[in-house]
C-alpha cells in the first residue's frame, strides 16, 4: 500500500479477509484523481513488488484508466478511479473484516465524500 501512496493513491484502505475468504488474505484498495493516475499508480505497485520478489499471478483491467487488480496471491490490489470506486463499494462487501491500520499522509484523503463525482 506505501507503494501506492507514494503515487499520491487516495483514501488506501487494507483489509484483513483470511478468515472470511479462501482465495487472498488481504485486499488491498486504493483510488486515484485520474485515468492515468489510475495506470501510474498500477504500474508503480507491480514494478515495486517485483522488484521485492513478489510474483503477479494475473492483472486485469489494466490500461482502460478506470480500474485495475493485481493478483499477487497472498494479497489482491484494487486501484480505481475514484468515482467507480465509489459506485463499487468493494469496502462494504466486506464490512465485517477487520481493517489493518496505516499510516496515510493528509493529502491521501478527500476532505468530503463524493468529492470527485463531477469529473465522471
């Protein structure tokens, strides 16, 4: 996720699933405030966790700017564009997972929500 961050990812949000699924033990999701934020950001949380040995079993959505998943078995990352993010709601899917805590800079986080709608 510090990956993601350093990309300037918005509101990066980590969720400890491995008692409620069997395919990861953590999703990991993470928006951005544009089409090649989205990509930027993608791209820089593959390139660092293969470069600390970690493989990526599969990556969809890659490239269209909106949403891309990286599949790195243990831990699945989503990166949105913020607002299909937001019409998503992955978050609630698992509401009863616990969170695990990070450390997110202030300007990682939007001021109120729906705050990027209007550029839909």
């Amino acid at each position: 996720m510090q990956a993601a961050i350093d990309k300037h990812g918005l509101e990066p949000l980590l969720i400890d699933v491995s008692e409620l699924g069997s395919y990861t033990d953590f999703i990991g999701l993470v928006s951005g405030r544009s089409d090649r934020q989205v990509d930027a950001i993608a791209d820089h949380v593959c390139q660092t966790l293969k470069a600390r040995g970690h493989r990526v079993y599969g990556q969809e959505g890659s490239g269209n700017g909106r949403w891309t998943l990286l599949d790195f078995g243990a831990f699945v990352i989503h990166v949105f564009y913020h607002p299909v993010r937001e019409f998503y709601d992955l978050e609630s899917l698992w509401i009863e997972a616990p969170r695990v805590k990070l450390d997110v800079p202030p300007d990682a986080t939007l001021p109120q929500p729906d705050a990027l709608y209007g550029a839909l």
